[in-house]
C-alpha cells in the first residue's frame, strides 16, 4: 500500500495589481500545490523548474476566480505564482 503523506493548507492574500513572483520548495522540502482563488480573480503561472524534465523551463498560465471553482495542481518541482 502507498504511504499517505500529510497535507498543508496554506492561504494568502494580496490587494488588487499586485505582481507575485514565482516560487517553490527545493528538496527535500518539495511540495505538491493545489492553487484556487476564493475571492475576485488571479492569473496563476506554473512553471517546470525540474532539471532534466521534458518540459524543462515551460510554462503555462490560467485565470482562477472565485466563480468558476478551477484549480490548477502544481507539481513537487514547479514554481507557481
């Protein structure tokens, strides 16, 4: 059977235009993210930082509203912001 890893939930909030810069966990603190907007809208940028991953240095953006309920999953070794 997999071992079953604990969970952090983590909130933040910022005033409206502000830019975030991307940011991650190196290992071994690595996490794993599941990012959602609870109140207005955010445009949210992943980012594969894995040396040696196929899709090395790519990217992908997506807006996240408080309507919609999308969340985005961001793997251990992806920056997000």
């Amino acid at each position: 059977m997999p071992s079953a890893r604990a969970m952090r939930d983590g909130a933040s909030s910022v005033a409206a235009g502000t830019l975030r810069g991307v940011h991650y966990q190196r290992a071994p603190h690595a996490e794993v993210k599941l990012v959602r907007c609870t109140r207005g809208a955010v445009f949210d940028v992943a980012v594969d930082l894995r040396v040696g991953s196929p899709t090395f240095c790519q990217w992908f953006g997506t807006e996240l509203d408080d309507v919609s309920g999308r969340m985005v999953y961001i793997p251990e070794g992806c920056g997000h912001g």
